[in-house]
C-alpha cells in the first residue's frame, strides 16, 4: 500500500471548537456542561475512529488558554475521517450538550470549528488549531482549514498566501432589535415592532 493509493491511512482529522462562556466554569449555569466533560470526554475516547484529544493535568481543557481571551474554551481532537468524529458528535450525551449550547455559550459571529489532515500520530497544538481557525475565517474551506459542510479528501495541503487580517477574534454576536416602523394613524403616530 502506498500513500497515494490510500491517503486516510496516512492521516488523522484533527478538529478544534472554541466557545465563549457565559459564565465562570463554576458557575450555578455551567454546572450541566461541567458535570458532563468527564462522561463525554469517556465517551468520546471509547468511540470508533477516535485517536486523540488535548488535556491539561485537570483531565480536560477548559483550562488551556486559546486566541488569548480567557472567556474561551477550546476542544481539540483527532480522529480517523469524519464519518467516525461525526458519528460521535450527533449520538448520546454529546448531541444533548451539543441542542443545549445556547445555555451555556455566547453566539459568536465567526467560525468556532475548525478541521484540517494532520500526518497520522501527529498531535495538533492549540498554536496550529488557531492558525487554521483564523485561516477558515480569512479564507473560508480550503485544504488547509476546512468544515463539515466543505471537507477534502486526505492529504497535505499549504496555506492560502497573504497575510491573516487582525481583528478575527470571536465576537460575540448580539440579537438585532427588532425594526420598529412608524404607521400613521388618524390619531397621530404608533411604533410598532416587526420581527
């Protein structure tokens, strides 16, 4: 078997999410996450095609800074392809969490997920994992940064040449006020809210 004839032997899908917490981790509205990131991380780890995730000494990596704002968590992983990784985050207790989200993190308006090939047993660091998350947020899906929507095949793959604008942070996206209209009455002017 050579590499080019079988390319998914060769690499591993590495996946990263960040999230920006609404509160602090011990916080009375995090407790449901937090009492849940032992048995997700079990369940993750037990998963077919699972081959990796990133922890601190605490067993997880809430802890671990990312981007340099410390409202945000990162989750980071590899797995075979991304039948086994999607398999995984659509079942069980994750896919519960996963409908709860809004609960416990803020909306952010650019991409939090991120997936790239990395050679098989290299273990991604938080420094590559937001390098290729600015680079999805720069560029959009390429072979280098991509999502679940636009993937590609196995392989290795280089950066789209330019410099990564400043400002790709994670903002935090705020709800619009509804348009409010003004209609005139016989009697003189109401507002009312269109949703």
């Amino acid at each position: 078997m050579t590499d080019t004839e079988h390319p998914e032997a060769c690499y591993e899908l590495a996946q990263v999410n960040i999230a920006r917490l609404k509160a602090p981790l011990d916080s009375p509205q995090l407790k449901d996450f937090v009492d849940a990131l032992d048995p997700v991380n079990a369940v993750a780890g037990a998963s077919d095609g699972f081959v990796w995730r990133l922890q601190s000494p605490s067993g997880n990596a809430t802890d671990v800074p990312v981007l340099g704002d410390d409202q945000l968590i990162v989750n980071m992983s590899t797995w075979r392809d991304a039948n086994a990784l999607t398999a995984f985050m659509y079942q069980g207790q994750h896919r519960e969490l996963l409908a709860r989200r809004r609960e416990f993190f803020e909306r952010v308006q650019e991409a939090v997920t991120v997936l790239w090939w990395v050679p098989a047993s290299h273990r991604p660091t938080v420094v590559e994992a937001e390098d290729r998350l600015l680079h999805l947020r720069a560029h959009g899906p390429t072979p280098y940064a991509f999502n679940l929507r636009t993937s590609f095949p196995p392989g290795s793959s280089q950066p789209v040449p330019g410099e990564i604008p400043a400002g790709l942070g994670c903002s935090v996206q705020r709800r619009r006020p509804r348009a409010v209209r003004s209609m005139s009455t016989g009697n003189g002017t109401v507002n009312s809210s269109l949703s």
